[in-house]
C-alpha cells in the first residue's frame, strides 16, 4: 500500500492532522489498533463523544475520500521512516509512505507497591477503558488513587456507570493543588470542566497528600492501606484503580532514530515549531511530544497537519493556542510531581516486574537497567519493559534501553514479510 501522509493514531492528535492535511487533496492513511477512532482521550469513538469537537472532526474526516481509516491495525516494525510493517487480523502488509505523522499517545505509568499484582488492582485509566468498553463495574466499590487530573476524570466515568466511587487519594500535596486550582482562571475551559466534575463527585471523599501503601487480599483485593493526610488508614473496596500520570509513547519514534528530549522526567519526541521531528518528513503531535491534554493534542496535530502539507501560513495561526497549552501541561508537571515516598513503598518481595516475576530485591543487586535485564530478564516480558521500565526510572532512576523489535507480539507470517521487505530494500 503506498499513500502520501501515514498518520499513526487516530486519538485527538491523529485526527486533528488529518483534518489539516487533508485539505491538501493528499491522501491520508490512519492506522490505530483500537477498534474505533478517539485515542485514549475519547476512547470508544470519536462519533459518540461529550466533546463537540471529537464529533465535528470523526464527521468531516469520514466524508472525505481521500482519508483513509485503518482500525484495529497497529505498527509492528518500522522498515525505515517511509516503510511500516502492520499487522491486522493476523495478515500483514507493508506501508510506503511519503510522509508520517506520529500521534501515538501516551501510556499509563503504575508505580508497585505490596499488593499490586492483586486481581482488581488495575490502571486508573485502565479500568475507565475497560469499563467504557463493557467491564462491569456497576454497584462495585472502587477507590481511584494515584495523581493527576486523570483521577477526577476516571471517578465521574465510573459513577457514570454504576460504580459506587468511595475516595479519590491524590498524591500531591494542598499547596500544589490549591496553586494549580487557582492557575485554572487562564483556562476558563479547563476551570468549567473542574466544575463540572466537583458536581459529579460531590459525594465522593477526596483527600490531597495521600496515597497507597499496599493493597490487602489473598485472591482478589478487598481493601487498600492507605496513607492519608499523614495517617494511615485501612479502606475496603472492590476494585483499586491506581495511576500515577502519563509518560509519551516513544517507541516508533525511537526506532526510526528520532532526537528524543529527557529532560524533566520522561523522554519524549524533539519537535520544531512545524512539529518536525529530527528525521526528515516524520512529524510528531499530541501526548509523544509531552504531556498537555486533549487541547494541546488538537493544536499540535493541526500544525502538523498543516506543515506536512506544506500550509505554513496556516500552522502558524495556531502557535498562540500552542504556547497557551503548552504552559497549561508545564503547570500540571509542576503541580503533580511525585513525591519521593513512593520510591519506597515496595517491600523486598514485591515484584516491580510482573511479566518475569522479578523482585523489589533482585533489583537493588544491580545499578542500572541493561544490568538488571542481563540478569533478572527484567523488561524482557510481553510488555517489553513498558510497565516496569516507568516503574524503575522512578524506583531507580534508571534509563530503559530503547524498545525491541517488534514492537508488539507478532505472528511468523508478518515477521517472514518484514525479512522480504528489509531483503527488498537492501537491494
């Protein structure tokens, strides 16, 4: 298949760029591996959204014939920046492409602690997913903990379906929340939303400068300890939905060698103000490029969009929304930075790596990543190091070598195609 921009995500980001690029007449190809458009942001499709903005852009995208939707399709190999291997329902094909544009979110980051591994502990954006898409979550007791804005977010979808939402646990202490709630006035959109919310969860405890210290249960959680407001307290609940924020999802990017920035926190894409990558005609939008919300998302994937097409005049319409949001997300990092108690909540036999059952104590025997993989098989699991590579840059500081290939779990068929592929171009 060959088309002239790839777009990689159909979430907020993905499709914002497409609605720029595709007023250039060139033909635009999403892939996604979920089954429908909206990300993680408007997760379950675009077409269903609250948001006005989700249903106007999934409108005029699906009327135009020179978009192309690929879903429940996902990058299992970049042969090089112009050539992706993808695998959908088990076959496996290859995409030229003449420029691509990276909107690939972000991902959760979990944190370990005793107890974590227990059936019902889950992701806080994990369990909004999972619910949305069905998971019974009606009449359950749920606590939401961990930090960020997420948590408000995923406590009202819970109640929305039938959750029964007994506390919100918010790491971050009353200073930092009160300076980013006031910081809100530059945002009135952000500040209705607040709103909005504290009429959802007015029924719900909320406590700032408190967090999980284990989750309690033999075979499935049934109540958390937890530190609140200095003191520790014992909370039952049916399910525990724990989530310390978002960090960028690099891992294409990483592998067609794009410039990525480490500083302050998480590695993410390097971008110019076109969003241009390090790598020739591959752009990067959205969460990959740093953590700012679905606003920033929309405002980086349309100047993508537009830079792609070679529409500069119009992308520069759009810096000043950019900077707007991008101060917004350097005031959430600022507001939810973790504190340093929760490099310490893991006991010696807590595993921090689930898929090799590696422990808390394994770990310590070594000083830095490559050595705790050589030896524990640390990050060599069906995640790749997702989980417990975030895990051990917080634990450890630790840098997680760059992911492998492929990037996903993939079948013989598409790996022989990609051999066919590499032979191709090596000649």
């Amino acid at each position: 298949m060959k088309t002239d921009i790839l777009i990689v995500g159909a979430g907020p980001a993905g499709l914002a760029a497409a609605d720029s690029a595709s007023a250039s007449g060139a033909m635009i190809d999403i892939i996604d591996d979920n089954f429908t458009s909206g990300g993680q942001i408007w997760r379950g499709g675009a077409a269903v959204q609250q948001d006005p903005r989700a249903r106007e852009l999934w409108q005029k995208l699906s009327a135009k014939n020179n978009v192309r939707f690929h879903f429940k399709t996902r990058v299992v190999h970049a042969v090089s920046p112009r050539q992706v291997l993808i695998e959908s329902a088990g076959t496996s094909s290859i995409i030229e492409t003449e420029k691509m544009i990276l909107a690939t979110g972000a991902r959760e980051l979990l944190l370990p602690f005793p107890g974590w591994t227990l059936p019902g502990v889950m992701g806080a954006g994990g369990l909004q997913a999972l619910s949305k898409n069905g998971f019974p979550v009606e009449g359950k007791r749920v606590i939401v903990a961990g930090s960020g804005p997420l948590l408000l977010a995923v406590a009202a979808s819970l109640i929305a379906r039938g959750a029964i939402v007994t506390h919100i646990l918010e790491q971050a202490k009353l200073p930092q929340m009160a300076r980013f709630a006031l910081s809100l006035l530059a945002t009135p959109g952000k500040l209705k939303q607040a709103w909005q919310l504290q009429k959802i969860l007015r029924e719900v405890k909320y406590f700032s400068d408190s967090y999980i210290r284990a989750a309690l249960g033999v075979n499935q959680v049934t109540g958390v300890r937890a530190q609140i407001n200095g003191r520790e307290q014992l909370l039952e609940c049916d399910y525990l939905a724990c989530g310390y924020g978002l960090i960028p999802n690099i891992d294409l990017a990483s592998s067609i060698a794009c410039t990525l920035d480490e500083a302050g926190g998480y590695a993410k894409v390097r971008v110019d103000q076109w969003q241009h990558s390090s790598v020739a005609q591959v752009y990067s939008a959205g969460e990959s490029t740093g953590i700012g919300g679905v606003d920033l998302a929309l405002a980086e994937g349309a100047i993508a969009g537009w830079a792609a097409t070679e529409r500069h005049d119009m992308a520069e319409k759009l810096f000043a929304e950019r900077r707007r949001w991008q101060a917004f997300g350097r005031r959430l990092a600022t507001a939810f930075v973790l504190r340093p108690e929760l490099q310490l909540l893991c006991a010696p036999d807590t595993l921090v790596c689930r898929c090799e059952d590696v422990s808390f104590a394994q770990l310590q025997a070594h000083d830095n990543w490559r050595s705790a993989k050589l030896h524990t098989r640390c990050g060599m699991g069906a995640c790749q190091g997702r989980i417990c590579g975030a895990a051990s840059h917080v634990l450890f500081n630790w840098e997680k070598d760059a992911g492998r290939l492929p990037f996903s779990n993939a079948s013989i068929a598409s790996l022989c195609s990609l051999s066919a592929a590499e032979d191709t171009a090596n000649h």
